[in-house]
C-alpha cells in the first residue's frame, strides 16, 4: 500500500449543498438482549468535514461507533459508501473501506514500537515476504513529520505519554489510507496544550479530504472544531445539521429532551470550622510540601494539568500510596492513614478517577458494590444480613436516584453515569466526614453530570466537606467555594470563588506570569 | 445526614425470582450431570449401590476435597497454590520422621497440621510480600517440598504408625460413614457458611474481580491472601494425615499429581479459574461426581488411565457445554 494521501478529493469544501457524503448510515437498528440501542438512525459523513455526534451515554453512540468499525453487524440498516449499499461483516472490511477509529483509550500495543503499531497488519513487504523494516520506518518518519509528530519510530509505546499515543493512532489511521477516520473522545485524556495540538491535527485531517466523525461530551471543543452535528437520544437520531445555524443551549436541550436551566446549582455557603488539615505532605517523585485546611461544608476545588500531581496526592491523603513525609489532623487530632481501610475509618473516603478499574468492580451486584465498605457495620459478627443489605443500598441509590433495572443488577450493565452514582452511594453509605471526587463527571453525560453537581451541593450544604479534583474549568469555576491549583507536584495558588476567572486558573496551572 | 425517603421509584431488589436463578445455575446443571452418572453407576455394576463398597469408594475423593474447598476460596480471590501435593509429601515426611523418634499420634497429627501451615505461610510469604505471581512461586515450591522429601526418604518409606493413628483414615464413625466422611461434611458445611454468609467470603469474591477497586473500598487484599495461603496449607496437612493415616505409611511419592486433580474438583465445581465466581456447593458436587466416576470405572475393571483421559474429557465438556449453547443462541439472534 501506497501513502500517497495528496490524491484524495480536497475541493468543495465549505459548499455544502450538492456535497455528496463518504460514507451514510440509513436507519441502523441494532438490539441487545432487552435493549434497543440503536432505532433506525441516520448519520452522514461528508469530506473534509467534522461531524461531532453527541448525546448523553446511553444514546447509543458507543454502539454506533461499533457498528461503524465492523464490530457490531446492525439488525436492519445500510452502510452506504460512495452511494453504494454495503455490509461490514468484519473489522477488516470496514477497515478496508477506509473506516478508522481513534479511541478513548487507545488501542495499540504498549510493547510494540511506533513504527510497528503505525503499520501492525498492514507492513510493507519484501519480495520474499518478509517484513521490509526499512521502508516501514521511513514511511513511518513521514508520516510522522506530516502531523507535525517529532516521534522515534523505534521507540516502544510504553515510553509515550497519552497525547503521543494519540499522534501514533493518527498516524495509523493515515497510514492506511482512511476516508473516515472516526474519534472517540479523543481529548479526554489530554491536557489543554495536548489539546490545542490535536485541533490543529483535526484542521490538517480535514484538509486532506478525510471525513471526521468526533464523538465528545465538551461543547467547547465541538463548536470549535465541528462543521456539523448529529444528536442521539435513547438510541434515536434527534437532529443534524451545520454547527454555525445552532446554540449551545438547543443542542443541550435537544441532547437532554427537555429544556435546561441554570448548570450548576445554587447553594447556601455555611462553611463551618476546620475539619482536615494537612502538613507538608510531601513523596518522593509526584508531589511535595502540599499544605491546606478544609472546612466543614466547603467544596475544595482541585485545578491543575494533567500530571500536576493532583490524583497522587489524593491517593496518599487515601492511603493507597504512602508520603515521605507529612501530616494532617482530623477534628484537630493528628490522624494516621496507612491505608485505605484506615482512611475510611478516619472518615476520608475517595471517589476515584478510574471508576473501571478503581472505583466499580463492574461484575458484582449494584447492592454488594455500595455495602462493601460498610460491611463492618451492617454486619452481626462477621455474618452478612442480607436485608439489610438490600435496604442500605437501596436508600443511597435511591437518593441518587440511580436507574437501574433491580438491585442484584451487575453495575457492568449499567451506563457510566449510574456506575458513577454506584460509587459515589458506596462511599456516602460510610458516612464520612470528608469526600474527594477525583473527576467526578469525567465521561457521563449532561444529565448525570447535572444530578452529581446537584448532589454534591446538597452534600455540602448538610455539612460534608468535598475535595473535587477536575479539570473541567465551568465546573471548578461553578462548584468550589476555594479553589487550589498545583502544578508540577506543588500548590502554587488559592483563589476563593469571588472574582476568580478561567484566566487566572489557566495561568496558574501553566505557569505563565502574563496572560497569553 | 438526613436522607428524604421520597424516592422518585422503587428499584426492587432482584431481578429474577429465586426459582428462576436456581435452574440457570451451574450447580444445578452439575447436580444434572451426577444424578445420571449415578445412575450410570448402578446399571453398571450390581455392586455399586452396596453400602460399604460406597463407604470404601468415598476415599478417593474426601481427602482431596478436604483441599479443594481452601483451594476454591484461593482460586476466587484469583490466586492459585500447586503446592498442595508436595505440602502432603513433607507433611507426611515430617509425620513419618517424628514417629522415628518416637512420637505418639496427637503429637504426629499436630506435626502434620503445622508443617502444612508453615508451607502455606512460606508461599504466602512470597506472594503476598514480595508481590511474586502464585503460579509461579507454588510451581517453585511444587518441587521444592517434595524435593525436601525425596532428601529425607530417598528410596526408603517410613513404617510402622501406631495403631490409633489409623483412625484418621481408615476409622468409622458410625455405621458404614467414615471419619472422612464426617470430616468432609463438616468442611464443606464449614467453608460453604465462610464463603457465602460472612463479610470475609464476599471480600473474597470483590478481590478476584477487582482487586484494585477491592484495595480502593479497603480491603486488606493481602493479608486476606495471606489468611487464604494459610488455610490451604492447613488443609493439605489436614489431607496429610488423613492420607498417611489411611495408607499406613509415607512414601516421598505419596499424593502424586494431585494438585492437579485438586484444581480440577475446583473447576468443574464451577469455580471460574480466571477468579471472582462460583460456590462451595458446586465443589461439593465436583468431588462427588469425580468419586463417583473414578469409583465406577474401577467396578468395570477400567484402567487409571482411561479414567483420567475420562475426567479430563468431563472436564472440558461440562466447561464447554454452557459456552456453547450461549454460542447457538448468539448465532441465531444475529
């Protein structure tokens, strides 16, 4: 295979009215076991446009992308590629047709080496059939050096970072020669810098003629780069159309079903007294001399880059990791945590990032998932009491107002939203006196997103204190009534909510002393 | 806090009823497979529904189970111990030295139980501190225990164990029913209320399936290893004197290639291998169908080898069957 990507149709961009599409999806239906998750849609990919597909989770964009890649066969519906009906049996024949994807995580193999993942399965060859690593790496540096990636094509992907794994993704996608490169919320890993970079990637993708599908749950960034949108809702097509003829607030009213209102919730400040302080806590590599009170009732905000240190910290304070050096007082009395079991004893307990492999074990029930730390206590000697099991999980999902089709249900089958209400009711079961939400809204749609700030309001306002690490600015700038930033490992600013702007948080976090 | 108890909707607490998920069980299926085995059995041989013979049969079952139950606990939790064999083998070594030096039979079974626990402890040790894959430190110590054995024993067996020592394996309880039989019993009553109706058999099931969320929720993922390591250690001791007891002597041989069948009672018991599911109840029925096929074959006069070519292909088959009707019933809705 060739990489000659300069042949591709580049022209009638901008004018879209007699533009045919690359690739058109008409009335996909797809079925699991009790679910309809995809009724009859439509979707039309054009060339040398962005398309952002949004809706909530569950909408039925993650079974899109499925079909859209070969990994699903739909129940009724057509691709049509070139106004050709036509059938993906397998990955490879999407594949073929020039359909790639970039995922969230991406999917590329840590042990192999960029030049290796870059052509995994499609190498060039030999006259005797063997693979031709000389070509290879020189078709890889140029590909490389045509996204603007300063990469070594030996080096193994385990020593990238997640923005670099993009840029090998990408260059993948170029590399076989793709008309519809699909991105699965590729920026949610990415710090803003990363981010920037990507945009200008997206620009470059565009005008070489490929036809972008972006999938995201930021409409910062859709109506930055989108040319056009398609929304989902309950596995339906609820609209399309071109970015520029819509609102910010139709799309989230079309996307919800309903209109909405104020974002985030309005709240009483009754900040009470000291609950937590720590000293000097400090770790060998990831952070140092980390020093801050919380008050009771008050919401922490936590802003920083990606790798500033601040998911490290939270999981000392934890005690999933133990400082060098440091300390902190509950209540005023100096408290020891060594590990997780003590922290939640102490009243400290940790929503984390990773709810997958950190926070949901996804195949046990919902209600074994939200008694398990509270086991000691709803327990009679050691034995379980599976009323009151029952009636413990039901109570804080309930208030969360948790969907799920009954209480045994594994949390595996639930949408990531309710996954997240799961572990957050696990932890408010313990009754603790102080929450760290480490990305809490990471992933969940609108909706979700509404009833966690809601919830964490509410929580506040009964007297719980809140840490929340985000790096999601209208959130920290919405929900904190302090907000700390670190960068590199260190706290280097503290701002209270009054007069805090995006500018300042950037600045910080950045390190820059002038606005840029 | 104070929590409104005006919930938008009731979520009800099962979704199927318990009737519904009884017979999609595996045990139930497992339970299947036995009953016509059974009855495979007595139109076999006339002699197979004899009391004592079935008594007598038992044995070739009880003691391994007696590990399989500490086995299933490890095997959830998503560890493994190959050790178990070798465990018996300088368990019972060490029996057999103690009784050369004198020892009376409380003394013997105390040896037999600790040299089990101090096993399990060094595999723990290793595992659990150091952070070693089991798999590989139990393939270690596989060979390491029996090694041990083969050093003390050479080509030689210890004899001669006192009388009452016998009871352990060879006593009646009652009637035709065993010691070994009792003491199986009350394992499996035992293991099946710590694995399914305390906080620590669910902690187990929550670090097999995810042992950083477990860690993050609190658990003491390994000292609950540990315990785990320990308990199997204790069992292959309690297998050690059962079985040296039974035999009458200790050979460096003795309980040869039983870590695999050990395994094997733990799989078919619908114990998943890659950890976080099945029940005690199901191993209890896995040690009876393999006593039972065992003990059948052997009324028909069929060689051991065939028998292990048949468990083996049991195995696999009552592994495979349910993954196959998912896969008939996955073709056609497509």
């Amino acid at each position: 295979m060739t990489l000659d990507n300069t042949k591709q149709p580049t022209a009638a961009r901008g004018d879209t009215a007699d533009l045919a599409p690359v690739l058109a999806l008409r009335g996909i239906t797809k079925t699991f076991p009790g679910v309809r998750a995809l009724g009859g849609v439509d979707l039309a990919l054009y060339p040398g446009q962005v398309t952002a597909l949004v809706g909530e989770n569950g909408a039925g964009k993650s079974t899109l992308v499925k079909v859209l890649t070969g990994i699903y066969r739909p129940d009724a519906g057509d691709i049509v590629i070139d106004d050709t009906p036509t059938q993906f049996q397998t990955a490879t024949d999407a594949s073929d047709a020039g359909v790639t994807a970039i995922h969230q995580e991406t999917v590329l193999f840590d042990d192999l080496t960029v030049a290796e993942n870059i052509f995994l399965g499609h190498a060039p060859r030999t006259r005797w059939g063997l693979i031709d690593w000389g070509t290879m790496r020189t078709q890889a540096t140029e590909i490389l050096t045509r996204i603007g990636a300063n990469l070594d094509p030996d080096a193994t992907l385990r020593e990238l970072g997640i923005a670099n794994k993009h840029l090998v993704a990408i260059a993948r996608a170029l590399s076989v020669q793709a008309r519809v490169v699909v991105m699965d919320e590729p920026t949610a890993a990415l710090s803003r810098a990363e981010i920037e970079e990507l945009y200008d990637l997206v620009d470059r993708l565009k005008s070489e003629g490929k036809a972008i599908l972006f999938i995201s749950h930021k409409f910062d960034e859709i109506f930055r780069i989108a040319d056009r949108y398609t929304v989902f809702r309950d596995g339906e097509m609820v609209g399309a159309g071109m970015i520029a003829d819509i609102t910010e607030n139709k799309l989230v009213e079309m996307m919800v079903g309903r209109p909405v209102g104020q974002v985030f919730p309005t709240r009483s400040t009754n900040i009470g007294d000291e609950i937590l302080r720590v000293a000097g806590y400090s770790h060998p590599t990831e952070f140092a001399d980390i020093n801050f009170g919380l008050r009771r009732g008050e919401i922490l905000g936590f802003y920083g880059l990606v790798g500033a240190g601040r998911s490290e910290f939270m999981q000392a304070l934890f005690g999933v990791t133990k400082p060098s050096k440091g300390a902190i007082k509950i209540d005023g009395k100096i408290a020891i945590i060594r590990s997780p079991n003590e922290a939640i004893e102490q009243g400290i307990v940790y929503v984390p990032e990773d709810r997958g492999k950190q926070g949901a074990i996804t195949d046990l029930p919902i209600f074994q998932n939200v008694t398990l730390p509270s086991l000691g206590r709803i327990s009679g000697n050691g034995f379980l009491k599976m009323a009151e099991e029952f009636s413990l999980a039901r109570k804080y999902t309930e208030r969360l107002d948790l969907r799920a089709a009954a209480l045994d249900q594994n949390v595996g089958n639930l949408s990531g939203g309710n996954q997240q209400k799961v572990v957050i009711a696990k932890w408010l079961a313990t009754l603790p006196k102080v929450i760290i939400l480490d990305e809490p809204t990471k992933g969940i749609d609108v909706g979700s997103k509404a009833a966690v700030h809601e919830f964490m309001a509410e929580l506040a306002n009964e007297g719980l204190s809140v840490i929340m690490v985000s790096s999601e600015i209208p959130e920290i700038l919405g929900m904190s009534d302090r907000v700390i930033v670190m960068r590199e490992g260190r706290i280097v600013d503290e701002y209270d909510r009054e007069g805090l702007t995006p500018e300042k948080l950037v600045r910080a976090a950045a390190g820059y002393e002038e606005s840029a | 806090m104070s929590i409104s108890d005006t919930a938008l909707r009731t979520i009800p607490n099962r979704l199927h009823s318990r009737g519904y998920r009884l017979i999609r069980s595996w045990e139930v299926l497992l339970l299947g497979v036995a009953i016509l085995i059974f009855f495979a059995n007595t139109q076999a041989s006339p002699y197979f529904l004899d009391p004592w013979n079935l008594s007598d049969a038992s044995f070739n079952f009880t003691e391994k189970a007696m590990i399989a139950f500490a086995m299933a606990l490890l095997i959830i939790t998503g560890e493994i111990d190959l050790s178990v064999a070798g465990i018996i083998a300088l368990s019972s070594t060490a029996m057999g030295y103690a009784l050369q030096l004198g020892a009376g039979t409380p003394t013997l079974v105390l040896i037999g139980l600790s040299v089990g626990v101090l096993c399990g402890a060094f595999n723990g040790v290793l595992i659990t501190k150091m952070g070693l894959p089991s798999i590989v430190v139990t393939i270690g110590t596989m060979s390491l225990f029996r090694g041990i054995a083969y050093i003390v024993l050479g080509d030689q067996a210890f004899n001669g164990y006192p009388s009452d020592f016998s009871v352990f394996g060879r006593g009646y309880a009652f009637g035709v029913i065993t010691w070994e039989i009792v003491i199986f019993v009350v394992l499996a009553i035992g293991f099946g209320v710590l694995l399914h109706l305390t906080n620590f058999g669910r902690k187990l099931y929550v670090i097999g399936n995810n042992p950083t969320a477990a860690l993050f929720s609190g658990v003491k993922v390994q000292r609950t290893k540990m315990i785990l390591f320990l308990l199997t250690g204790l069992m292959s001791g309690l297998a050690a004197v059962c079985l040296t007891s039974r035999l009458g002597s200790t050979r460096p041989s003795i309980a040869l290639g039983w870590e695999l069948e050990v395994v094997t009672m733990v799989v078919l018991g619908g114990i998943s291998i890659l950890g976080g599911s099945g029940t005690i109840v199901g191993v209890v029925i896995a040690a009876l169908v393999m006593g039972m096929v065992t003990f059948g074959l052997g009324l028909l006069n069929v060689p051991g080898i065939v028998m292990s070519i048949f468990i083996g292909g049991l195995l696999i088959g009552v592994i495979a069957l349910p993954r196959l009707i998912g896969l008939i019933a996955a073709q056609r809705k497509r």
